[in-house]
C-alpha cells in the first residue's frame, strides 16, 4: 500500500512501515530492504517532487516476486501522480 502527501518543500522523502503482524523480525527487516531497494530505484523517476511517500506492508509481501513489486509500485505512483488514488478516509472520532 502506497500513502502520499505534499510536505510544503522539494524533496521527496519516504517512509515504511511493517506491523507485527506480518511475522517475525527477520521477516519484516528483509521486507523493509525490499522496500528501501525499490524506492530508491523508483522514486527519483517517478516520484511525486515535494512529496512524502509512505510504503505500508502487507502480508504476501515476503513470498511476491521482486519485478511484480516493481511494477505494482510504479502503476501505484502513476496512479497517484495523476490524482487517481483513493480518497482519504474520514477520521474516526476517539471517544472522551
């Protein structure tokens, strides 16, 4: 899953989250790699300038072929770059 959002600047950052629920560490390390290899290939082409990008884990991630993760990534920041992406959720109100 792919997160956006403008940081009022020009550079392009980004983020990755792995939950515990994904596995062990061993197995949420080597997902981050994963992660870190694609966007730093990825985001200097396609990424979205003055933008903080957010890569979220999910499961499956671990067993899916590196090139399908590539390719999902840039149909996901081709999707976003052109305002294509969901809408954000409404915030939930936290209860007093």
């Amino acid at each position: 899953m792919l997160l956006t959002r403008p940081n009022d600047g020009e550079l392009i950052r980004y983020g990755i989250t792995v939950t515990k629920r994904i596995g062990n560490a061993v197995v949420r390390n080597r997902m981050k790699r994963r992660f870190r290899a694609l966007l730093r290939e990825l985001l200097p082409s396609h990424g979205l300038p003055g933008s903080d990008h957010v890569l979220i884990g999910r499961e499956g991630g671990i067993e899916r072929d590196f090139a399908l993760l590539r390719q999902e990534l840039v149909a996901a920041l081709g999707r976003a770059s052109a305002g294509k992406g969901d809408r954000p959720r409404p915030r939930k109100a936290r209860p007093a």
